[in-house]
C-alpha cells in the first residue's frame, strides 16, 4: 500500500473529502483500477509537500458520489473513470455522460 494512505468505506467518502477541504489541501488526482472482481479508486490530495490519499473499494454496479461541489478539477478525473470503467458517478458537474474519450468498445477497463 502507498505510504499515507487511509481506506475510507463508499458511504463515508464525502465526509472524509469534506474533512480534506477544509484542511486547505488540494486535489492532485483520481486514479481508477480493478482488483479481482471490484475496483479501486484512489483519490490524491496535497498541501505543501505533503501527500495523501484516500483509496475506497467498489463493487460494480455502486454509484459513488461525485466530489466537484469540493473540488471543481475533479470532473475531468471523473468522467475518465466513468468512460474507461463504467463506474457510475453522481452528480459531476460537467458530466459529459460517456462522451468524453472516444472508444471503440464502451468502458474497455470495466
């Protein structure tokens, strides 16, 4: 596992980002995965030199909430994760529904 790292369940991901902002740090990155049968997604955040990440686990099929309320950059990480994996994410602002890479297979990592 990645030094500072902390796994927060799906349901306590907004307070913990929540929690996050209000520190002052920014975000730095999302990064999606599959283990096995579920995924990872990784959320990076920094302050100074310091950085932090936030992993949660997913089953397919979970919706996860979008962060761009927080940290407006995220729609970008977001809509990646949408149409490379499928993941199902709430509320982006931008959401380009499926539309922002253009694949020959729908969400080819999912």
């Amino acid at each position: 596992m990645l030094e500072n790292t902390e796994e927060t369940p799906l349901i306590g991901l907004l307070n913990k980002i929540k929690e996050i902002q209000t520190a002052g740090d920014r975000l730095v990155q999302i990064c999606a995965t599959k283990i096995g049968g579920n995924y990872e997604l990784l959320y990076t955040f920094g302050r100074d030199y310091d950085i932090r990440h936030i992993k949660v686990t997913i089953e397919p099929g979970a919706h996860v909430p979008s962060i761009t309320d927080m940290f407006p950059a995220a729609y970008l990480y977001e809509n990646e994760i949408h149409d490379l994996f499928g993941i199902a994410i709430d509320g982006i602002n931008h959401d380009y529904k499926g539309g922002l890479y253009r694949t020959p297979v729908e969400a080819p990592f999912k």
